[in-house]
C-alpha cells in the first residue's frame, strides 16, 4: 500500500517567520506544501500571490501543491508553473471548460488537481476522472482556516473512491479543511490518500510532533 500523504497548510504559517515554518516542515514528516491562493471573488477572503510563493519556493524542498481559490484559473497556469508549483489545483466550480484546463495544466508539466466545494457532487467528474492526477475535497467551505470539518465529506470521499475504482483512474484522493488527530484515520480508512492541515498542525505547540502523529495516524 502507498504511504498516505500529509501537507502543512502554510496559511496557517507565522508570515512573519516564514523562512522558519518552512524550514520546520523541511525537517519535518510532512510530504507536500500546501499554498492556499484566494482572490477575494471566488472566496471571500485574499490570502498571498506570486511574490510569497516565489519566496517560499526559495527555501521549501518538498512537493509544491498549490490550490487555487480564483476565478477564472485558465489566466495564471504558465505563471504558476513558472513559480515552480508540482500540483495544481482549479476548482471545478470555477471552469467553464474543465477538461481544457486540465490539459494545459499538463503540458506546463505539472499535476492537474481539481477541488470540489462541500456542495459539489462528486458524480460531476464522471467523464474527466481519467485525466485527473488530484481530487481534492473541500470539507469547509474553501476561504478560511481553522473551520470545522464537515461530516458528510466521509460520504464523498467513499464515492469518490468508488468512481476512482470504476473508471480505474489512478487519481490521488485530498481532504482540505479542518483535519486533526479525530479524523485523520477514518478519512484514510474511506479512501484519502493526502491530508492538508493548517491550523492542527500550526497552533499546537510541537508542530514537527504533530506531523509525525498525523503520518503515523494516516498510515496506521
Ligand atoms: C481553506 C484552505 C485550506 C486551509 C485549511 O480554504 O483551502 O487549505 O488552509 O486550514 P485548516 O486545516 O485550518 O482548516
Ligand atoms: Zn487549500
């Protein structure tokens, strides 16, 4: 079995001691960067642009999995390649064409993701999950960290697993919003294969331990 993935969210990071929260999760159990990018339209909040990314590019030595919470993501995928991001994440809700936006997410050499807000059926990507590398699951609504995870996102991980199996796709499965030590282990167990956690893993007080638990927990 394929080890189970976990991603600090670095929303949830001190900004003003970016290069040190990097460097712990260097060090630390954690597999993936998770870079939170929102616009103010798509989501009610504005989180960082280029500039940050570029910066924390500078020191992170990991998988750099960015997740776009904009409209209109078809504009900034060559820039976001460009800022040297492996996986990138568009929401469906925000693709009029998604099948075409996948694509030119692959011919920039990267991994194409698509999230789902909690209110998106997972039957919606149907005809596009063979070309799909990431699904990642909103269990909050996308815009804010520190939110409680929603409960029904169990239900959606199951089918989409199920859809994954049926069309034999070899998608990667991601929870984004309020995971912790309470749900890690019941979300792998129905099918996750990455955990994205901020405010869990950057509020508690020994940030490389809580890593090392949630990893332990995921592959448990
Ligand atoms: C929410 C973001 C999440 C957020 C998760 O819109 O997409 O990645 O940083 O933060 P926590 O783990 O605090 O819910
Ligand atoms: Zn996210």
């Amino acid at each position: 079995m394929s080890s189970k993935l976990i991603a600090p969210s670095i929303l949830a990071a001190d900004f003003a001691n970016l290069q040190r929260d990097i460097e712990m999760v260097n060090k630390s159990d954690a597999d993936w960067f998770h870079i939170d990018i929102m616009d103010g339209v798509f989501v009610p909040n504005i989180s960082f642009g280029m500039p940050v990314l570029q910066a924390i590019n500078k020191h992170a030595n990991k998988t750099i999995d960015v997740h776009l919470m904009i409209v209109d993501p078809d504009r900034y995928i060559k820039t976001f390649a460009d800022l040297g991001s492996h996986v990138l994440t568009v929401h469906v809700e925000a693709c009029t064409h998604l099948h075409r936006t996948l694509q030119a997410i692959k011919a920039e050499g990267m991994k194409a993701g698509v999230a789902l807000n909690p209110h998106t059926n997972v039957s919606l990507l149907e005809d596009t999950i063979n070309d799909i590398d990431l699904v990642c699951l909103m269990s909050v609504n996308p815009g804010f960290g520190g939110q409680s995870f929603i409960e029904n996102t169990y239900n959606k991980v199951k089918q989409l697993k199920e859809l994954i199996t049926r069309k034999g796709a070899a998608t990667k499965i991601e929870i984004d919003g309020g995971v912790t030590n309470k749900n890690a282990k019941q979300l792998v167990d129905a099918g996750a294969d990455v955990l994205v956690a901020g405010s869990y893993v950057f509020k508690s007080k020994n940030q490389p331990e809580t890593i090392k638990e949630l990893k332990a927990l995921a592959n448990s």
